[in-house]
C-alpha cells in the first residue's frame, strides 16, 4: 500500500533515453563501487507523514516521500567537478519535466517536488538526491476479525 508507487515511478523514469538502468536503493552502493553504469537513478521509498485519520483508525491520509538519486560518472575528474555537473544538468532537467506535478494514478496525487538532502560528490561522480511527495488514502480492513 505505501509502497505502491514504487513499480510506477520506476516505470516512469524508465522513459528518459538516457538512462542506462532504473534502480532500487539496495543496489546504490554498487555505484561507488563501480558497480553500476551510469547515468541512472536510484527510487528510494523516504518514509510517510499521517494528514488526517478517520475517528476509529481505519483510513488515514498520508503523505509519502521518494527520492529519486540520479548517478551519473564523468572521467574528467576535474578538483571543482564541474564536469560531471554539466552531464548531470540535462538529466535533471529531462527527471523534473517528467515528474513535476505527475499524477501516478487514481489513489496517488500529483508528485510535488521537497527538500532534500544535499549531492553527494565524489572525484568523477556525482549523486544527486531528488525528493517528492504525494498523498494517498491507506485503509485498514473494515473487518477486525479478517487478516
């Protein structure tokens, strides 16, 4: 259930040509490590705030959080980085177009971008974390007695 939007944000980012892979956030590591092609993302559930809930708790309202981590490598590991930056900038560009205001589908609303948290910069890479928030209702079973 809150986890729902995952599979469609994955499905989502896929879209931009670029990008060699669409991963999830176990596989981050593997980045610095070499591990992993670049340029590509990185779908990060950041965890849920409650809005309203019904008076006997059986729905609430949240707000949900992703990030979506753009890696991107660039082999002119210049001191200020500013190489892998401008590889990085289109794909930012191309990220934020493709999910500003994007509604995944009926539960969900519209994506909004967040704060978050600052790059991440290591000689000839760069990781840089997106956040974005949507609102869903989470329902419990309206039968106590069911599992």
């Amino acid at each position: 259930m809150l986890l729902g939007l995952e599979p469609l944000l994955r499905s989502r980012l896929a879209e931009v040509p670029e990008l060699l892979a669409v991963h999830g956030l176990p596989d981050l590591e593997d980045v610095a490590k070499a591990g992993k092609r670049t340029p590509c993302v990185f779908v990060a559930y950041q965890g849920y705030d409650v809005l309203e809930s019904t008076a006997h708790g059986k729905a609430a309202r949240v707000r949900t959080s992703w990030a979506v981590i753009l890696a991107v490598k660039n082999a002119h590991q210049a001191a200020d980085g500013a190489p892998v930056r401008a590889s990085a900038n289109p794909l930012l560009s191309q990220i934020l177009n493709l999910l500003l205001g994007w509604k995944p589908s009926a539960e969900f609303s519209w994506l909004e971008l967040a704060s978050g948290p600052a790059p991440v910069v290591q000689p000839g890479l760069i990781l840089l974390p997106l956040v974005f928030t949507t609102m869903q209702v989470v329902k419990g079973n309206a039968d106590p007695l069911t599992l």
